[in-house]
C-alpha cells in the first residue's frame, strides 16, 4: 500500500492530517487509519459546477477514510467518528467546496479475515489506499484473487434480498395510508429509502456498514449516479421540510406521539422514494453485469 498523500494539494493535505489527529485523539485503539476511493486513487474531483436538472449543482469529492480498530466495538468507533464529522464540518470556511469525509470502522482482525476470504471491498482497499497512520502493531493479509462470479453471484444476492425488502416497506406504506396512519408511513418509507441504499452499497462494495441517517446515507452513493440529486432536492423551504419530516420519521415516526404527518406529506414523498427505487435498480443490475464481464 501507499503511504504518501504528496500527490494531493496542500488544502486537501491540512484537511488528512487533521482529521488524523482527530481520530487519534479521541479513538486510543485505532490501529491503522487508511485513504481509499478517488483521493487515494488520484481521479478525484475537487470541484464541479455545472447546470444539470434545472438547477446549478456542486461536486466534490469524498475523503473515504478507514479506521481500524482492536479492542472496541465498531458502534463505539462510528459514535466517535460522528463527532469528528461534526469538528471536520465546522472548521470549513467555503461549505460547497469542502470535500464531505466517509467514515468505515471495522476491528483488525475481521479486516484481515475478510482479505484472507478474497472479500472485494477490502481487497480493494488494499490494492488502491493510501496508509494515513499506522501503529505498527499489526500486518495486513495478503490479498487473495478475485473472483468474479462469486462477487457477481453474491451481489445478487444481496441486491435481490435487500430491493425486495425495500419493495415490501413500500407496500406497507399503501397499508398504512389505506389505514389513514400517515405517521406510521412515514416510518415505513424511512425504511424504504434504507433498504434501497443499503442495497447499492453492497451491490458496489459487498460491505455495508449500518447507519440510519438519511443524509449521510444518500451521501454515501452519490457517486455512483447524478441521478440521486433528483429523490431529495433541497432548493425550497418546501423541499427541505419533507426530506428532514423523512429523516426523522425513522425515530419519531414509532415513537413521537406530537410527530405530525399529512396526507399531503405522505403524497408527496412516496413518489421520491420510488424515484429511487427506480434509480437502484438501474444502477445495481448494470454494476452485476459488470462483474459478470469481468475475469
């Protein structure tokens, strides 16, 4: 693996080191802290501005970072790493151009278990990262070779497991708006969205971390399709007010007796998230066949 980020600009240079020591302050057991995707690769975009869907849109590229752990729970790990986002976040003085970081726990000992079992996720880290630190405590596994018509076959898998369950969290909507139960759909369309991402990230990765927030799992795909700026667009209070009513119905959707949920809301959702429905399984069925045309 690489263990230079010389290749990067001075800017994107401060923001590595910083989150570095952030994540060493505050995660004692980190073990090795490793740049994949774009970065890492050198193919990233530092930004992009350019008029698409009706509207001006900006791109940047993520900092996809690993932090490998002993001794602590990878929930342990994600919880710290979410207050790291939040310190990276605040010291940004131009928000559109400040590349968004996504964060992967995961223990050392199932990382070298996963490259030993060939797991593609993992075996391409290894091949295209960059080491950010390392304790020296510990060695990576050697990769072993893909094979592709076990990842094609296993991303099956998953996709038809995961887009079926999302496909029956929307049929449970129609249920609950037949019921006039706008709260509870709510909830069931939250899980909707959930299952379809969860379907793309491991349709592309074969590896899914768990995570509930709606944003930061819309995050987590974009790169894979400009089609996702379509589901949630952000340009009107209107526009702002259903996708944050979604992000919470995931809590208070169950739990809020005062969470309050329309009709209207419900009417005016349910056709964003079968925009993405739509949009996952164009995007997974064409990355399958890829795999399947790969040696």
């Amino acid at each position: 693996m690489k263990k230079s980020i010389s290749h990067l600009p001075s800017a994107n240079q401060r923001d590595l080191h910083f989150i570095v020591e952030s994540i060493l302050t505050r995660i004692k057991q980190t073990e090795m802290i490793i740049l994949f995707g774009s970065y890492a690769r050198n193919d990233y975009v530092a930004y992009d501005e350019k008029y698409e869907f009706g509207k001006i849109q900006f791109y940047v590229s993520d900092y996809d970072i690993l932090v490998v752990t002993s001794g602590i729970s990878d929930g342990v790990a994600i919880k710290a790493l979410g207050n790291i986002e939040d310190l990276y976040y605040d010291r940004a003085k131009d928000p559109d151009r400040q590349p968004p970081v996504q964060f992967i726990a995961t223990d050392m000992k199932k990382l070298n278990k996963e490259l030993k079992e060939g797991r593609y996720f993992y075996n391409q880290i290894k091949q295209e990262g960059v080491i950010l630190y390392d304790s020296g405590n510990h060695k990576l596994a050697r990769r072993r070779k893909l094979n592709f018509d076990q990842i094609k076959q296993q991303a099956q898998e998953y996709f038809d497991d995961k887009f079926d369950n999302a496909n029956k969290f929307l049929g449970y909507t129609d249920d609950a708006i037949r019921k006039v139960d706008y709260k509870t759909g709510s909830f069931f369309l939250h899980q909707a969205c959930e299952s379809y991402i969860y379907a793309i990230r491991l349709v592309f990765t074969l590896e899914n971390p768990k995570q509930h927030n709606l944003m930061k799992l819309l995050n987590s795909v974009k790169k894979y399709s400009d089609e996702f700026i379509k589901v949630f667009p952000q340009d009107t209070p209107e526009e702002k007010r259903l996708f944050e009513l979604i992000k919470a119905a995931y809590v208070n959707g169950r739990y809020d007796p005062d969470f309050v949920v329309t009709k209207e809301d419900i009417n005016a959702l349910v056709p964003k998230v079968e925009l993405l429905r739509d949009i996952t399984k164009c995007i997974c069925e064409r990355k399958i066949k890829e795999y399947g045309e790969r040696e």
